[in-house]
C-alpha cells in the first residue's frame, strides 16, 4: 500500500508540473489555432533564466517565489517579442507554415541559449527549506516534489478565475468559441493574440523554473517536453484548461506507474492513449470542435510541368547518375542522402499537397521501413534485395491499418494523430531492446556483394528513389490523382459525382506510407544501422522542410526541396556549430518572405 501511495504521489507531482506548461499551450492554441512547436524552448528558457536568477537572490522561501515568478515574468516578455515579431504574420497562413515557423524559433532558441550559457547542464543546488524528507511507511519522499501538487490546482484556479471573472477571461473564451465574431465587435485581435501568447509563455517558464530544485536546466528540455505537453492538450482537448489538467494526472500517474510496472512500454502505453482518445473523439476529452476562424490561405495545385522544365529536370538526372565519376567519396555519401532525401519528400507530399492530409509524423513510415529491412536480415537473414522489398510493403501495410482508423479526419487533429502514431512507433523502438536493440540500434545491414561500393549503391538508390517519385507523380496525374485533388479542393461536389473520398484517401495515404518505407530500407543500407533517431520528430519535420522549401504548388517541389535541403544542411554543418542557428533563421526568411517555396517562386516568376 505504501509503494501504491508513494507512486501516486510521484505522479501527481510531475502531472501539476506537466501542467503548468501544458496550460500555456492550450490557451494559446484555444485563441490562435497556432500549434506551437517553440513552447517547450519558452520551457526551456525559463529553467535558464530562473537558474540565472535565483542563484543571486537570498535562498529563503520568499527569495525563491520571487526568482521564479520574475523568470515567468521574463519568459513571457519573450513569448510576446516572438508573437509581435514573427507568429503575428502566419495567422492566415497554412498550420503546416505556422508549424514550421515555430519549429525555426526552437532551432534559434536552442542555438543562443547555448551562446548565452553554454552547453553544460546547470544545476541549482537545493537550499535548506527544501532538503526535508516526508517519511511514508518505509519510503521517503522529498518535500519540494510534493510542493507541485498544490501548485497545479492553485494554478489552474487562478486560471479560472481569469478567464471566468474577468473581461480578459470573456474575451479569451469569446475568440475560443468565434474569432470571426469577436473581430466583428471591433475587439483588437492583435491586442488579444499578443496577451494570450505572453500568458501561455509566462507559464511554460514558470514550469521551466520551478523544475530547478529537483532537475537542472540543459538544452534537452525544449523537445522532450514540448512533445509530453502536445500529448497533454491533444488528450485534454485543445483549448480546455480542465482537460489539460485532467490529461496531465492521468499522463503523470500512468508514467509514474507504468515505469516501475512496465519499464519496457511506458512510452508506447503513454503515446497509444493520446491516439485512441483522438481515434474516439478528435476534439479530446474536454475539447470542441474547431472554431470557425478567419479564413486562411490553403495551399493548391498548379499545371503540370512544362516542357522546358521536364528538359531541366532530365538534365539534372543525367548530371547526378555521372557525378560520382567527379566528385569523393564523401559527397557521393551526400548524393546518396539527397536522392533517399527526394523520395521521403515526395512520399509526403503525395499526401499532404494533393491529398490534403497534413501530417506532423511522417517518419512513422521511414523508420517502418528501415527497422523492416534491418529486422529482416538480423531475424530472417533476408538479403538486400529482399530487405528493400519488405521495406515498402510493411510501411504500406500499417499506413493501411491506420488510414482505415483515421481517414475521415482532416486538419490538425488528423496531423496530431499522426505524430501520435511517430512517437508510439518511436518509443517501441527504443525500449523494445530485445527486439530493435533500443538505443544501440540494428547494425550490420550492409548491402549486397555487388552493391558495397558507394557509387553502385549511390546508381542503385537513385534509381529507386528517383524511380519512385517518377511513379508517384504519375499516379497524381493519372485519374485517381485528380479525382484526389477534386475530392480535396470541393468534397461534396465530389461526393455528388460519385466518388468515393474516404477510399481515395484511404488509397494515398497507404501509397504515401509506402513510398516512404522504401526510402527508408534505402537509408537503411546506405548507413548500415537502424536507430530509433530515423523515427523522431525532428526526422518528420525535416521533411516538412524539404516539402515547403522546394514548394506544395508543383510536383517538383519536394525533389528541389530535398536538394537543397540535403546540400544546405551538410553546408551548414561544415560551416559553423551553430548550424541550427543558421537553420532557423533560413526557414523564417523561407515562411515569411518565399511561403509558395523555391518551385512556386520560379513557377511564378516563369
């Protein structure tokens, strides 16, 4: 009984901390539909800021609330720079740009807290007041871990109390419920956007501050928790403060028991319930359907490529299948990477530019496919050619399973659930070690005898990738392709027609998943390992950067992209060690300034 209550504890403390920045994302989701990729970095930054700050201050209870409060304080400040400056912009723009424009604000974060404090974990030691132990049974119990559970209620409360008694609250839950009727009224949207954006960022660093005592601040805080926060607010329901805070104790507790129940499938069991919540209900257990908002730009499809362009692009082919008689052996590894890197892109365009579907968990089919073809040889001895055979029929075959689940869904709930699908994909690779070998990964998938020389392989995988985004294109061209793109563009008039959108999206989601499980058994035998990393999120928003720098608009986009994409990142690489700095700032130039891509851009100007 005292190990049941001393877990239940241990839950509710990192569920109240969990919440505190969860809150700050809903509310900023609820009122901007902006999914904010950045707040786990405001997280971040408010552990450095309170590091900074409170090592200065006196070390007694009163120095201590006054430290973290004057973090959240700071952090917030930040969060409405970065409103005013950058997100203000992309209200009317795709999710998918807006994503992407936050993930940019992540890399830069990232890059100049490390410039400002350095690399190293920084650890504020516990003074005095927190050192006591409460003592239940045989366990003992830090009393700053049981500080957070009258936190989070006290929080939450205040929070009500703002947005239910207060003139804020009722503009904050008018624009929730209608942002088209509450500009009608003549409110400043910019006013309200920029207050809920400092509010949600004044919260993810009041959570960053307030984990010091029991944690430290390092540079690792940004994407782990802003990917527990995503599970929380999808789970509660975007925009429901009482959904978040109910998510957050059923995440906390199912994590604290889970870890020492079942080590092996605590992350799998925490990532399968945020997708069967959004399988059952999309809006989550307290969440709304989306309101009606302004109205944004969508992204469509232009004509076919002409006839100088299709010159071009043979051109460009020839070019590549002679460079590796040009070039070494280290950018023949990068050509091979740029020609696996234009299937991926191409795999997910299919699906998000014609089909509709946007997805924040692409990688889910890549790392399908190469754990395909690197558990085919280690278990059933497969050579290469079967390998990257079953690579696309395994990542087709769950694309399948789960289309089926989700097809009828569409927007952000359709792109959350496919990242929920990533992550549970992610976390089965990395604590089934039995199986996958966990963190150590798959390795010894080598390619065949007549394919270990890197120029064959680099010939072979760009016939295969290059082959494919070929086929892929023309299928988009074919009859099924503009019955996709007529069944995206207008759906009843579609349905008036006869045709079938569920099954049409169905179908290319499956092709998708497919296309990007072969790219993946390719990656596979051109590293020669398989590691849970092919399957992360940053692997995900990669693609979604080669997809949006080369362009939506026309088919050649994502190939330009992963191009430049591939060759940008090794430049960058090269070139300095804060290429994530440099990243950043090209995909703010890339949304704000160039939104229809490198293709769109010279489709326009031609």
């Amino acid at each position: 009984m005292d190990f049941v209550f001393v877990q239940l504890l241990t839950g509710l403390s990192s569920a109240a901390a969990l919440f505190l920045v969860a809150s700050g994302l809903t509310i900023i989701f609820g009122v901007t539909r902006v999914v904010n990729f950045a707040h786990g970095s405001l997280c971040m930054l408010g552990a450095y800021i309170g590091w900074s700050v409170l090592r200065l201050l006196p070390r007694d209870p009163s120095g201590f609330v006054f430290g973290v409060l004057l973090a959240a304080a700071a952090t917030g400040a930040i969060g409405l720079a970065i409103e005013i400056g950058l997100l203000r912009r992309v209200y009317r723009a795709p999710e998918l740009l807006q994503l992407l424009l936050t993930f940019a604000v992540l890399l830069i974060l990232q890059d100049v807290t490390q410039m400002v404090w350095g690399a190293a974990d920084l650890t504020l030691p516990r003074p005095l007041w927190l050192r006591a132990f409460v003592r239940i049974g045989d366990a003992r119990i830090a009393r700053y871990d049981l500080y957070p559970i009258a936190i989070g209620p006290l929080v939450l409360g205040l929070l009500w109390l703002l947005m239910r008694r207060t003139r804020f609250g009722m503009l904050v839950r008018a624009a929730t419920e209608n942002r088209q009727m509450v500009a009608a009224l003549g409110v400043n949207e910019k006013i309200l956007f920029s207050a809920v954006f400092a509010l949600g960022a004044a919260l993810a660093g009041l959570g960053g501050a307030l984990s010091l005592p029991g944690g430290s601040a390092n540079l690792q805080i940004d994407l782990s928790v802003v990917v527990e926060a995503f599970v929380v607010v999808v789970v509660g329901g975007m925009g429901s403060l009482p959904g978040a805070f109910l998510a957050s104790v059923l995440i906390g507790v199912l994590q604290a028991f889970g870890i020492v129940l079942l080590p092996k499938i605590t992350l799998v069991l925490v990532f399968s319930v945020m997708a069967l919540v959004l399988a059952i209900r999309p809006q989550g257990l307290f969440g709304r359907r989306a309101a009606s908002a302004a109205p944004a730009e969508v992204f469509t499809l232009i004509r076919p490529a002409s006839a100088a362009v299709k010159w071009f692009g043979l051109a460009a082919l020839i070019v590549a299948a002679v460079a590796p008689f040009f070039v070494g052996p280290y950018w023949v590894s990068v050509l091979t990477e740029a020609a696996i890197s234009v299937l991926f892109a191409a795999s997910l365009h299919f699906a998000m530019g014609p089909g509709g579907m946007p997805s924040f968990g692409h990688a889910a089919w890549f790392g399908i496919g190469a754990y395909a073809a690197g558990l085919g040889l280690r278990i059933f001895a497969l050579p290469m050619e079967a390998g990257m055979a079953l690579a696309p029929l395994a990542a087709g075959l769950v694309a399948a399973l789960f289309a089926a689940c989700v097809v009828r869904l569409s927007g952000v709930y359709l792109a959350m659930l496919t990242l929920a699908l990533a992550q549970i994909v992610w976390a089965g690779a990395s604590q089934l070690v039995d199986l996958t070998g966990g963190d150590n990964g798959i390795l010894g998938v080598r390619p065949a005898a007549w394919a270990t020389n890197p120029k064959v392989f680099y010939w072979l995988a760009l016939a295969l990738c290059v082959g494919a985004a070929l086929v892929l294109r023309g299928v988009l061209f074919a009859p099924f392709g503009y019955a996709l793109r007529a069944a995206r563009d207008r759906p009843l008039r579609a349905e008036a027609i006869g045709l079938d959108a569920v099954r049409l999206r169905l179908v290319a989601l499956t092709i998708s998943g497919a296309a990007a499980g072969l790219s993946g058994g390719v990656f596979a035998y051109a590293k020669g390992s398989v590691f849970p990393t092919y399957i992360a999120v940053g692997k995900s928003v990669d693609a979604l950067l080669m997809v949006l720098l080369g362009g939506v608009q026309t088919m050649a986009g994502p190939i330009v992209g992963a191009i430049a994409y591939t060759g940008l990142f090794d430049a960058l690489l090269l070139a300095t060690d804060f290429w994530r700095l440099a990243l950043g700032l090209l995909i703010v130039v890339l949304v704000l300034v160039f939104p229809s891509g490198i293709a769109g851009m010279a489709g326009r100007l031609r």
